[in-house]
C-alpha cells in the first residue's frame, strides 16, 4: 500500500479530473481536517488533451469562461483569465473581442493548471485491476487500485473511484489503422511523416467539425494534392450556436433532462444534438466553399466534395490504399487510388465499468445495457458496494449532452465533490 486510505482515487486525467483535482484543491485550502485525500492515475507521460488535432488556426467552439473553474467559482486562482495574466497576453486577448480561444491555447491553460496540482498525479501510471475490499459482513467499504508504472506495481487504496477514461477513437466498421489509414486524432502525429511522401490524392471521410479542419489542412499542407471529402450529406451542416439553443448546456438543463420521462430525452437529444454533433462552424464552411468556387473559376478543381455518399470499403494496396465510394442516390460505386484515408467517424465513450472487473458487476445498468446514474454522477451499486462509484463521461443517456463536454465541467466536479463530502460526512456519523 503507497499510502493511506484516500477518499477519491480518479482513473485519468484529462479536463474533467483535472477540474476535480483543482476542486479539491480549493476545497483544502480551508478545510483545516476536513482535508479530502486524492490520489490520480493516468497512463499518458505528462498532461495531454486531443494532441493530434491543436491545429495551429483551430478555436475552441466553447466560450473561455467555461473554462475549469469559473462557472463553479469565479474567483478561482485557476481560470483562464488567471492563464492569461501569468502568460501576459491579458490585454492582448480582451483587445481581441473573442470568446473562442484558440485550441493550441487552451491546452496549454489546462496544461499550466495541471502542473499547478501535480501532487495529486501520477503520471505514465496504467490501471491493471481493482478489486474489493470486503469487511466483516461482506460490505465493501474500499477498494484496491493497482498501477503499473514502468515494471513497478503499486496499490491505491480508496473510498471513492472518479472514473474519467475520456473517449476514444472510432473507424467505420471493418476498417483497420495502418500507415496509410488513420483516424483524424492522429493528423498532427502523421503529417510530418508524409510530407515529403509527394502525396497526391486524400480522402476524408465524414462530415463533423474534425472532417472540415482536416480538409482545409490537407489542402492548404498539400498544394499539389487532391483532397476529397465524403459524406452522406448534401453539405456540410453548420452547428447552431444560437443563444437559445446553447441553454441546452446550462447547469440548469442537466437537472431538467435528469427528471425527464426517456421519451423526453430521445426527442431533447434528435432537437439540439446539432449544437454539437457532426455539425461544422459556420466560418469554416464558408472558406472551404471559397477554395471550392475558386479552383472552379480558376479550372484547376483540386478540392473535391463527393456529397450523398459513403466509404464502403477501403483496401491497403502496395502502393496506397484502394477506396469504394458509393452514390447514396445512385448506388454507383467508384473506386479511388488514394495515398491516405483520413477517418474523422468521432469517437465513443469506452464503457466505464470496463476497468473495474468484479467491482463493475456490483453497478447496475439499464435494460439497454447503459449505467445507471445517481443525479450527482454516482453509479447505482448493489448495496454491499459502499464505495462511490462516480462517472465522468458516460452518461450521456441519463445528464444530457454536457456529459462528456467542457461546458458543464467545473459545475460538475464540483457536484461530485459535495457528494464525496456528504457521503464521507453520513458515513463518519454512523461510525460514531
């Protein structure tokens, strides 16, 4: 055992537990013995956040002051604002009159706040198992957390697990990464490689935020290269950002959506999944419609929108990679010789119980297989289970859209800390 019992041990480290770690923080710089011990483990080398897509001219499409902090405190030492002035670009960026940082500035905020409560993690730290501990009568009070770091092993034992595995990556179904086939979270990572490759012809496949940034940079990288973009669209679809439609991201939505019937939730879901899924900013698509009109003037058409369609195969040949496209009106098929396929197909949220193995079979789940989630983000447990079981992605189906998003993060960390606290408090005044 590396340490004493702790009341929350987080299984990652991306914005959301960083956010939780810097609740806590705040929270023990008053709390005298009241102190919530914390312990993070996350397998990444050092703090990271979407690496393969800090696009040097991508924003973030989430105001700053939803940053960590503000919405749940906005004297934080640790708010954007806060970043700004330490890096001294405070005036510079309220002289911009933007809401929308760019995205290569905002990781490296997350970045600043993370080496803030560095204590609290262990970086390079892979989660092997958890395991129950049971006491006397069977309850399970704590559980045994064991990471890997390097050839080392070591056991976290703890009240509370704060799982926040974040997403991951998905290809179309039969489809398999190689060099030559990727998915857009690797675009950074792989361009060097291929730049001197004198690549001539790309696909892109999909038609979200992602599909449109890769586009536009395979085209700009690329100036001799034919990019073309498939998807099943006629075009791609701006998001609405409109100001009525962005309370669906309100703290106040949450709870609305909570309390709703399933019903309620389905139709909530189909009516504003547009402010976030598969749509486009609305400059981008302008620009990109910009090149296309220009190289039809121009007569040299290298951009290339093959709309109403879908990627029904895509084969690895030894001199590229051999791609069947198929009219959605038509059903004609064509096949293009490219040298990359770029998959932007979104990611999923890997399941939550996955990592607990026997601790997982102690939380319930829904008749359509998904968790079953307390309002303050606790999983529904079998009784024996005592320990606190917390998500932080993965309840899409029961909170709504801000699930997994940065617009309700700080509101949500700290829901999950009063909880902690509470149920620490309830359980002290049974023990006495």
């Amino acid at each position: 055992m590396s340490e004493p019992v702790l009341d929350v041990v987080g299984i990652g480290f991306g914005p959301s537990n960083l956010a939780l770690a810097i609740a806590a923080s705040e929270h023990n710089d008053d709390a005298g013995a009241a102190r919530v011990t914390t312990r993070f483990l996350e397998r990444q080398a050092s703090f990271g956040w979407h690496r393969g897509m800090l696009l040097d001219d991508a924003t973030m499409q989430v105001s700053f002051l939803k940053d960590l902090v503000t919405l749940r405190n906005p004297t934080s030492e640790f708010s954007f604002l806060r970043y700004l002035h330490e890096r001294g670009r405070l005036i510079d960026f309220i002289n911009h009159k933007n809401l929308f940082p760019l995205r290569a500035e905002f990781h490296d905020y997350f970045t600043w706040a993370a080496e803030q409560v560095a204590d609290q993690v262990t970086y390079d730290a892979e989660v092997v198992s958890v395991t129950p501990v049971e006491g006397e009568s069977g309850e399970i009070d704590a559980v045994d957390v064991v990471a890997r770091q390097g050839g080392r092993l070591t056991t976290h034992r703890a009240r509370n697990l704060v799982i926040g595995t974040g997403l991951r990556p998905r290809l179309p179904e039969g489809v398999t990464a190689s060099e030559r086939v990727w998915h857009t979270s690797d675009l950074l990572h792989n361009l060097p490689r291929i730049r001197g490759t004198r690549a001539r012809r790309f696909v892109v496949v999909g038609a979200g935020q992602s599909a449109a940034e890769a586009v536009a940079t395979l085209h700009t990288e690329f100036p001799e290269a034919e990019v073309c973009a498939v998807f099943s669209r006629y075009g791609y679809s701006p998001a609405d950002d409109s100001s009525f439609a962005n309370r669906i991201f309100d703290p106040q939505a949450v709870d609305e959506f909570y309390q709703a019937p399933e019903q309620v939730k389905r139709l909530l879901m189909d009516y504003h999944g547009n402010t976030n899924y598969s749509v486009v900013d609305v400059d981008l698509i302008n620009d990109l419609y910009r090149r296309a009109y220009q190289e039809k003037v121009l007569g040299r058409e290298r951009l290339r929108m093959l709309n109403m369609s879908r990627m029904t195969q895509v084969t690895d040949t030894p001199t590229g990679a051999r791609v069947a496209i198929q009219s959605l009106v038509t059903g004609e098929i064509t096949t293009l010789e490219a040298d990359i396929v770029v998959c932007a197909t979104g990611y999923h949220q890997a399941d939550p119980y996955g990592v607990l193995g026997v601790v997982g079979d102690l939380c319930t789940r829904d008749d359509l297989g998904r968790p079953t989630v307390k309002r303050d983000y606790r999983a529904a447990t079998d009784e024996r289970l005592r320990v606190g079981i917390y998500l932080q992605g993965g309840t899409e189906h029961s909170h709504g859209i801000t699930s997994a998003l940065l617009s309700n993060t700080a509101i949500r960390v700290g829901e999950i800390l009063d909880s902690v606290l509470t149920r620490r408090a309830a359980l002290a005044l049974v023990a006495a």
